[in-house]
C-alpha cells in the first residue's frame, strides 16, 4: 500500500491532518522562543538553554510519561495533552521573564513526550484495524514515513510563517515581546486544531479492558524501567541512542563546519537542509522497495549514517558534504522508522505504548545531549589549540562522531518477545 491508499484511510488524513497543523505551530514555536530567549537575555548561551528544554524533559518526564501512557486509552492521552498545550502556549509569552518563558518551555516539552508514544502506538491500529493480528511492514513503515513528514516536512514551512508574523508585527509597530504573543497563540491554535482531529476519530485503541497481553508481561509498577526490561526495547534502543547521536553531532556542528571548514556560507547551510530532505524522501522509498529484516534495515541503515559523518568530517569538501547529507538523511530516516515499525510489529497493547515512550525519550534526549557535547568537545579543542595531523576540531569531532555511531550498530539485537510476529523473522547476522 502506498501514500494515497494510507492518505484514502478517514482516520489515519485526520490524524495526519491535525499532526501537519500543529507540527507547523511548533516549529513557529521552537524558532519564536529561541529569538525571544534572545532578546530578553542578550545571551547566546541563553539560547542555548534551549536545547537543554529539549534534554531535561527526557530525563525528567519519561518516568511521568511511562505511566500516563500505560494507564490511560491513548485517545484520552492525546485529548489531553494537546488541551493543556494549548493552555501552555498561551501563558508562555506573557511575562517577558526568562524564568517564566523556561518553565512553561519545558512543560511544554513533558506533555509532548505523553502525546507521541501515544500518536505512534495507535497508528497500526488505524491503518489495519484492531482485529489484526499480523502486520504487514510495508504498509506500517509508509505510515511511519507519512507521520515523520508531518513533523520534519514542517521546518521550512514553519520558519517562513515565523518571518512572515514577525515582518508584519514589525511593520504594525509592535515592539517587545508582543510581536512574539502572536507566534506563541498562534501556536496554541494549531493544538486546537489537533484536538479537534482527534476527537473526530472513535477509538484509537488499545481494546477494552486490555492492558496487557499475558499475566507474565504485566510490570510490576508500569514505569518508565519497565519498558527497558522488554526485549524488543533492549534491541532497538542501542540504534535509537546512535542515530540520535549522529542527528544531535551534525545539528550542533553543522553552521560551523559548512561556515568554517567548506566555506559555503549561509546558501550552502541552506542547501545542506534542503539535501538533508531529499534524502529523508529517498530512504523512505528505497525501504518502501525493499523486502528488508528490520532489524537488518536498522543496523545497515545506522551503520551507513556512522559511515556518512566519520566521511564527512574526514573529506571536508562541499561536493561530499551535500552528497553525505542526501546519504544521511536517508539513512536516519530508514533507521529512525524501522525501529518504531519494529516496536509496532512486535508488541501490542499498553505494552506498545510503553516501548514507544522509551524510543521517543531515548531519540530527544541521544539528541540534545550529542548536540550539548559535541558542541562544547568542538570549542575545547578550539580553546586548547589542539588539531592533530591538521584536522580542524569541527571536522576531528565529527569523524569521531561517526565513529561511535559506527561501533553502537554491533548493540542492537534481534530480541523478539515469544509469540510476537518478528519470531518468524531469520536471525540477524
């Protein structure tokens, strides 16, 4: 099954529909508050607490998460939490006090990580009944691919929209933190508009009654520790943490190695994302193609993105850059949607929630802390002077980058839990 049968599904559009709407408020969101952090501290290391909003709520909200989203239907888990969003996003901008603009940040942020285990667990519910008992893994995997494109598909719409509500608050003469009221309201409008999607679809499962499958898969406590006991969790997390640690070493290096190292400036950056997205596009026909073992598709595809950074860092040159961006972007996005396919595949129930919880905790957190270290590993050796055989520590840190991801691809496991689907797959070699 292709894009226009998934899209031909009522369910699944809406869903899909109300994802796009408040994908683009968020990333209207994301970018409002990294220039609003800007102006109110004058600081770019302030901004950089940005990324810390993104780490801290893994850390911190996965344990809460865990438990909200093994206890409650994931309807209910979505209703609410774009709801309390909504209310979020409206108080965020309304002291200009940095405090006050970092706690509802990071509030924010908590509820999300309730919203997304939540969304993924009930999409093979929708787009093959509750009834089904066997999953087909191409149908799922385009499904996976269609809900990353809502999000990540969003950048650039997102950034435009943003350009176009500050030039006219600009041009209204609204001065202040005002101009950025709007953005933030405008943000809570399009979780409105996800609720409302939500809402409009019955049931998003898990059935009745149903916790989970067998009396020995119930954890004692339904927390966020349980979900790393299960097998399936313990094989494909390793590949999540390395992805996210090549995403989080090109996110944080990527400006000063394009400006720096290739010499492309801000038209080469631009054109980097842009592959970066050709890509994404591409690794998700060519897994949709293939007739792939996922747990092969994820080893192969991290392996390739390990490869691509380590190349990118060692070559230094504008042609490989964009050629390894088309390569990366590709191969995190078939490593990134074989792994929640394979969690889908392989549990059921609050079981699949929970799984899915620790895939979106360990991906958030994997990236802002790669982008945290690699940054601050960067300008050490910056600071120190230190660039062995004349590598430059942009290019040194990404090399090395690539190198761990490389070395992670050998912990994931094909670690099936008895009785799922994924038993009938051949071992992974």
């Amino acid at each position: 099954m292709g894009l226009k049968d998934q899209l031909n599904r009522r369910d699944f559009r809406r869903l899909m529909l109300g994802q796009t709407v408040s994908s683009l408020g968020d990333w209207m969101g994301t970018l409002a508050l990294m220039y609003f952090v800007l102006e109110l501290s004058e600081s770019t290391t302030a901004v950089g607490g940005v990324l810390v909003l993104r780490l801290l709520p893994s850390a911190l909200g996965a344990p809460l998460a865990a438990r909200v989203v093994t206890r409650w239907r994931r309807r209910s888990v979505m209703l609410t939490s774009d709801l309390i969003r909504v209310g979020m996003a409206v108080a965020l901008p309304v002291l200009p006090h940095l405090w006050w603009v970092y706690f509802w940040a990071f509030a924010i942020e908590v509820v999300g990580l309730c919203f997304l285990p939540a969304r993924d667990a009930a999409i093979p519910w929708l787009i093959e009944g509750p009834d089904q008992d066997e999953h087909d893994t191409g149908t799922l995997e385009v499904a996976n691919g269609i809900t990353m494109a809502t999000s990540y598909g969003m950048i650039p719409v997102g950034a435009g929209a943003f350009g176009l509500i500050l030039w006219l608050s600009n041009n209204a003469g609204w001065e202040g933190h005002w101009r950025y009221v709007v953005v933030f309201w405008l943000d809570a409008l399009t979780y409105l508009v996800s609720y409302f999607a939500i809402r409009s679809i019955p049931d998003l499962g898990p059935r009745r009654g149903e916790r989970w499958s067998t009396e020995q898969d119930e954890p004692k406590q339904g927390g966020f520790l349980d979900a790393l006991r299960l097998p399936v969790v313990r094989g494909v997390l390793p590949g999540v943490a390395v992805v996210a640690l090549g995403l989080g070493a090109l996110f944080s290096l990527g400006v000063v190695f394009v400006q720096d190292v290739v010499h492309a400036g801000p038209i080469g950056f631009g054109v980097l994302v842009a592959l970066f997205g050709v890509g994404a596009v591409s690794g998700l026909v060519i897994v949709r193609k293939g007739d792939w073992h996922l747990m092969t598709q994820i080893r192969t595809a991290t392996a390739i993105q390990g490869v691509t950074i380590a190349m990118m860092g060692i070559i230094a040159s504008l042609t490989w850059s964009f050629v390894g961006a088309v390569l990366f972007g590709g191969a995190a996005t078939a490593a990134l949607v074989g792994g929640i396919t394979y969690m889908q595949e392989s549990l059921d129930g609050y079981r699949r929630n929970l799984a899915l919880t620790a895939f979106h905790a360990t991906l958030r957190f994997g990236l802002a802390l790669a982008a945290l270290v690699s940054g601050a590993a960067s300008d050490a050796l910056e600071e120190w002077n230190v660039s062995p055989l004349g590598v430059t520590p942009p290019r040194l840190v990404l090399a090395l980058s690539g190198l761990v991801v490389i070395a992670g691809t050998f912990l994931i496991r094909n670690e099936s839990v008895p009785g799922s689907p994924r038993d009938a797959d051949p071992p992974s070699s």
